[in-house]
C-alpha cells in the first residue's frame, strides 16, 4: 500500500496522545455496538422487530438531546469531570433495561430505560477537541488528526455492529449490550485518566450563552444542515441497502455490502488526511459534498437496474469513499468557526445534528422500501448529499470572492 501513513507521526508527537486515542477507540467501538445489540436483544426476548427499532430509535433520538448540554458542561467544567460521572450514569438504566426484558415488563419501560442510559459522553468530540488545543499552531497536523478521528469512527461502524451481533447469536441476546456498555465505560475511564493531553479550562471566566447564541456564529447554521443531510444519506442509505439485500434472497450480505461503505470512506479518510490541505476549508467541503453527491449515483444506477450483490458492493465502496473527506472538513471547520471554551458543546451539536439525520434517514428508507421497487431508495442518500452541497455552497462561494 502506497498510502504515507509515515506523514501521521507527527499527529501523535505529543505525550500521551496514543494512549487517549487508543482508549477513546474503546468507547466508540462500543457505540457503534450498541445499536445492533438492543436490536438483537428486544427482538429475541420479545419476538418484535417492530418493538426493537423502535426502541432503538428512541435511544438515538435521546442521545441528540443530551449530548449538546454534556458538552456544555465540558466546556465549563473539563473532560474527566463529566465524562466520568456521565459514563457511571449508564449503568442503571442499562442494568434495568436488560431485567425489564427478561422480566416481561410492560413496553413503555424499554423505551424509558434505554432513553436514560443516553448520557454517554461524546469521546470522537472530546478527541477532537483535544487535537484542536494540541495542534492548534499546525493546521497540516490538525487536518491529518481530523482525517484519523474520522477513519476510527469508521472502523467501529465496521467492527461493532459484526461485533455485537457476533456475541448476541453466540452467547446470549444480552451478551452483544452488556459488552457494549464494559467496553464504553472502560474506555472512557481510560480516555479521562489521560489528563495531559485534555485541553485547560480558560483561566479567565468566558462569558456564556445559549445553545441558540452559539447557532448563531456565522456559518455554524449551514454546517449544522450539512451535518443533518449527511445522517439522512447514512441513515437512509444503510436501510435501503439492507432492503434491497433482502428482496434478493441474499439478506445476510447486507452486513458486508454496509461494511464496504465504511471501509471505502475509512481508506478515502486516510488519503485525505495525508495530503497536505491547499484551498480553504469551506472550498473544499463544497468540494468534498459535491463529489459526495456524484459518487451517490452509483449505487442509484446499481439498484435500479437490478444489479447484484457483487456490483452494487463495488458501488457503495466507491460511494463510501465521497463522504470522509467531507466529514473530514465538516469538523475542521466547526474547530475554525467556533472558539475554544466552546468546542465540545459545538462538537456535540454536530453529532446531534447527525444523529437525528440518521434516524430520519432510516424512517424515510423504510418507507421508500416498503411502497416502491428495491433500489428505488437510493434516491434518497443522492438527495441528501445534493442538499449538503446547497448548505455548503455559499461559504465556499463567499470564499472564493474574498481571496480573489
């Protein structure tokens, strides 16, 4: 493999940053995991995909709600300080998950349950809000830590799912959910021990604002929409996908047909991330949205013509690869936009923005599965992406006139 991954040693220079890297990779595996597990579990126990995913979805939902307040909170108090006892909170409602769905309680106790153990801190923000503070005076080793950041998350979208479902069909249903929460709550523990590398708290009191005031940055808004387009384009894309598998006969492939996605965007992640940034970072978002846009035709033409597993895969590959880059230089941006003692509150809004993306996108590519022919919702995930590069166009535009 030709790739330069010699150009990441820089990112890791400073003491200690391996290790937060290594630990923060632990509890996001475990996000990644949990999703499939509750699914796997709530449907075993109680004989209801229907039950499952709506659970699931609750869960995802309450998590977008609470992560912008933890991520105020970092900002006020420090990482450890909130992320510790944020993590510890889980136990509980996930412990009395797992007893209300052996026990046969009632549904609405599922979906309390799993919406209070939504206090999971945001490790991929905190880990690029440490990377902003460590590398702030060298944008060409912050773009190659964003491009690394962005290629874990992409590996435990890969691994955790594989993962969980592995200990659920192996073990027992409950298996896949309770590794999910030692791996998360380990790993966050680990990540907050690292207290060398966690950006300082400012010395002066900053003055503080609402979550609206911080919306209201220039540019933050149209980020926050691109961000909110890229979760419909994942969320309706892994639905579509797993649809279109399962009117082909061919309905475990859909796990490796996702997997393709993810490896396509992982290694464009890490190519990216070592070429050395030329033009602006709202250019090149509009850049990377538009090739994020073009790459969705593929599987569009794909599904629609019928194709099998094998060409679609080499479609969603290729697809996979458009929206890395773009991520890659979603966060670059919020780290240029937004100030320092408000970063892991603007990094949880990111998320957030994500997050309800996805569940949306998954509503929408159910629907669009159910009433029309396989391969009509890949539709979607191309929208989706031509709405990113609507959000993104008019910075990039502004851009281009100032440097003129």
């Amino acid at each position: 493999m030709s790739l330069p991954l010699a150009r990441y040693r820089p990112v890791f220079a400073v003491p200690g940053s391996l290790t937060f890297t290594l630990a923060g990779l632990l509890g996001r595996l475990a996000l990644a995991m949990y999703g499939v597990s509750v699914v796997v579990l709530i449907a075993d126990r109680r004989g209801s995909y229907a039950l499952a995913g709506a659970v699931s979805a609750v869960g995802v939902l309450a998590g977008a709600a609470l992560l912008p307040p933890l991520g105020r909170l970092v900002d006020r108090l420090g990482q450890a300080r909130v992320a510790v006892p944020a993590v510890l909170a889980t136990a509980l409602p996930t412990g009395a998950l797992l007893l209300c769905v052996r026990s046969g309680a009632p549904d609405w106790t599922l979906f309390l349950c799993w919406a209070l153990s939504g206090t999971s801190p945001n490790l991929g923000g905190m880990a690029r809000a440490r990377w902003a503070h460590l590398h702030r005076a060298d944008a060409a080793v912050l773009h190659r830590a964003n491009a690394l950041e962005q290629s874990l998350d992409e590996l435990c979208f890969m691994a955790g799912p594989v993962l969980g479902m592995a200990l659920c069909t192996a073990l027992a249903p409950e298996a896949g959910l309770l590794a999910a929460w030692a791996l998360g709550t380990v790993g966050t523990l680990l990540f907050a021990a690292q207290r060398g590398t966690e950006p300082p708290l400012p010395e002066v009191a900053q003055p503080t604002s609402t979550p609206r005031g911080l919306i209201r940055t220039r540019g933050f808004l149209p980020l926050l929409a691109g961000f909110l387009a890229a979760g419909v384009l994942f969320g309706s894309l892994e639905v579509t996908t797993l649809a279109y598998t399962d009117a082909l006969g061919r309905q475990s492939a859909g796990g490796v047909l996702l997997a393709l996605v993810a490896a396509g965007s992982c290694a464009s992640g890490l190519a990216f991330g070592a070429i050395r940034p030329r033009r602006p970072a709202a250019v090149r978002l509009a850049f990377g949205a538009g090739a994020m846009a073009a790459l969705m035709l593929l599987p569009l033409t794909a599904g629609r013509a019928g194709a099998g597993v094998t060409l679609l895969g080499a479609a969603l590959l290729a697809a996979g690869s458009g929206t890395a880059p773009t991520m890659i230089t979603g966060m670059t941006m919020v780290q240029e936009l937004l100030p320092a003692h408000r970063l892991n509150e603007a990094m949880a809004l990111a998320v957030s923005a994500i997050l309800i993306g996805i569940s949306t996108g998954a509503t929408l590519g159910g629907a669009v599965a159910q009433h029309t022919s396989p391969g009509t919702g890949y539709l979607l995930p191309l929208a989706a992406a031509t709405l990113a590069l609507l959000a993104a166009l008019p910075a990039a535009i502004r851009e281009r006139v100032r440097t003129r």
